[in-house]
C-alpha cells in the first residue's frame, strides 16, 4: 500500500503515522521527494483501513500495489534511485561504464587492462574471478586468487572492482570487494539473494538468460527485502532464435525497467552480443535508450583469453567506443 502525504505537513505528524503502522507490525519505507513524501507500506495490509488512512487530513492519496514487487517498485519510491560505489554514482542521471576482462587471468592482466580502461573513462573495473562455465572442463577462474589481483588493480589505479559471487560461502572473500555481480545463471540463487540483502554492498543483478521483467524484479524484491536498497539491473541478452548472436539484448527492457522501477539499469552488450565488432554499436543504442551504464568486456590480447575472447574489445577499440558514446549521451541529455 503506498500512503502519500501532502506537501508542507510537520515532519512530527508524519512520524506519528509512521509509527502507527510499526505498531501495526508493517514495515514503512519512507521516500522523501522533492514535492511529497511517499510512505510504502511493507507486509500485510489487508487490516489496513484505507478509507480510515485516506481521510487523515495529512494524506493527500492512497492507492494499492497490486504488483508482487514492493520495494523495487518505482510506486513504491517515485525517485530515482543512485547507487554509490566509493565515489562513482550510478542511476538518477549518472551514467557508469564499467570496463574489464571476463576473467583476472594474472597480474600484468587485470593491471594492464584497468589502466587501460581507466584512461579511457572506465569509472569501475570488472573481472570475474569465479566463473561459471558452461563446461567442467574449461578455465573456472582463479577464485580467491584473482579477488586479491583486483584489489592490487584497484590499487594501483583506484578504480572499485566489481566481481561475480556465484556460491554464497564464498561472501567472506568479497569482504573488499566494491560491487557483488549477481550473474544470469544465478539471477533465481534465492538463498544467495537472500544473504546478499543481510549486507549494504551494491549488488549488479544480471538478468538471466530466459527470465522475464517481472521475475528479475522479483529477484531484486528478494535483495531488497532483506534491507540492501543498492541494486543495480543489468540486460545482458535473453535466448530467442538468434543464430548468429550469442543471445537477443532485449534493449525495450531499460525503458520498462525505468518505468516499473526506481534501481539503476544497465546494459552489457559483450554477453548479449559474443561478437566483439557488435559490441560498440549495441552500445551506442543501450546508451540512446537511456541505459545508466554499460558493462563492457576488455581484454589486452583477446586472441589468448580464457574466456569469451571472441566478445572482447581491445583497449583501443575500448577507446574509441567510449568516445562515441560519450557522445550519444551528451546527444540525449
Ligand atoms: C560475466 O559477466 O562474465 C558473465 C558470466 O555474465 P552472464 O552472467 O551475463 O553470462
Ligand atoms: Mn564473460
């Protein structure tokens, strides 16, 4: 149930109804916007007089949520949300690139590649440690290994790192880690949903591979509704009947994420796409469709990558493609 209170009431009162719906035993989350503040009413409502609530006279409306997700609903908190890693904002009209290999293969690697992308306007530098891999008996990642390289590439370049957690026993490793990547394959992990919203990290939840809007949203619901508001979407392609592209970017899902919810969305053209010469204009078109960032796989030799070379831009191609879409985004603002 969302609860809008008029403009101008004394902050006193509105506490008072705030805490009235705690005694109810609801949770209350509480956005306050430019104009009105906007009470979100968490749990079971149905004892909730609404025609009671309605005639306060510091109500301005009252109206039911009648989508399964509350707290990731943009009813629910009419603002855009920003997320914050260390410096970097992203959503509410911030735009983040996020740069990095697939894999952290070694140290010259992961250092090489982030002050490459660094140089190139990268804000975050990404690379997978622990990798899940369609095969048993390709490259797994250097697990615990390759978070302390990136650390010594956030180091040496100051860029936060952002990193896949596939199993929820490996969250002591990402302590220090700035950004947990949530991957497709693990978008319904509900047990590691579940404890990724016991902790205040920023988590980047990827859509999976054959899910729908409203079950990515309902995954984010899961985050949220264990108290971690930083959730970041991210459209990284959905199987379709694409022969010739890895997956299918359903781009038409930023807009109606934006519409049906306040978190950030970003797109991640490299996995939607496999092809590394699709990956810039696909970028330029998620940027053109309002995306708040993209997620971009960079590698120093793409040639030699453990994992998903075909789909990796050179840090010159990085270069060049960061340039134009600097430019679409100047373009649309
Ligand atoms: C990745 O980002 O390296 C990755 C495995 O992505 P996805 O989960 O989107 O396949
Ligand atoms: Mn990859």
């Amino acid at each position: 149930m969302i609860v809008v209170i008029k403009p101008h009431v004394a902050e006193e009162r509105t506490n008072q109804l705030i805490e009235w719906f705690k005694g109810m035993g609801l949770g209350v989350h509480v956005s306050n916007g430019e104009v009105n503040t906007v009470l979100g009413l968490i749990g079971d409502t149905g004892r909730v007089d609404k025609d009671l609530i309605a005639s306060l006279d510091i109500v301005d409306s009252v109206s039911q949520v009648s989508e399964k997700f509350k707290q990731c609903n943009r009813k629910f908190h009419p603002e855009d949300t920003v997320v914050q890693v260390g410096d970097v904002k992203i959503g509410g009209g911030n735009f983040v690139m996020i740069a990095g290999p697939c894999s952290v293969e070694s140290e010259e690697q992961i250092v090489t590649v982030a002050k490459a992308v660094k140089a190139s306007g990268a804000q975050l530098l990404r690379g997978g440690a622990f990798k899940p891999r369609t095969s048993p008996y390709d490259f797994q990642g250097l697990k615990g290994e390759g978070i302390e390289l990136l650390k010594i590439a956030r180091q040496e370049t100051g860029l936060p790192i952002v990193s896949e957690i596939m199993n929820l026993i490996d969250l002591p490793l990402f302590e220090d880690v700035d950004v947990l990547q949530v991957g497709a394959r693990s978008m319904q992990n509900f047990d590691l949903l579940k404890e990724l919203g016991k902790t205040k990290k920023p988590i980047l939840l990827k859509r999976g591979m054959a899910n729908t809007l409203q079950e990515t949203l309902m995954s984010a619901e899961y985050i949220m509704a264990g108290g971690n508001e930083n959730v970041i979407f991210c459209e990284r392609g959905i199987r379709t009947y694409s022969d010739y592209t890895r997956n299918t970017l359903d781009l038409s899902a930023v807009p109606m994420l934006h519409e049906l919810s306040h978190l950030p969305v970003i797109v991640d053209p490299s996995h939607a796409t496999g092809l590394a010469r699709l990956v810039e204009p696909m970028a330029l078109a998620a940027t053109a469709c309002g995306a708040d960032g993209l997620l971009i796989e960079v590698h120093n030799d793409p040639l030699h990558a453990l994992c998903d070379g075909a789909q990796s831009l050179r840090p010159e191609e990085f270069d060049a493609a960061a340039k134009k879409i600097r430019k679409v985004r100047e373009a649309i603002l």
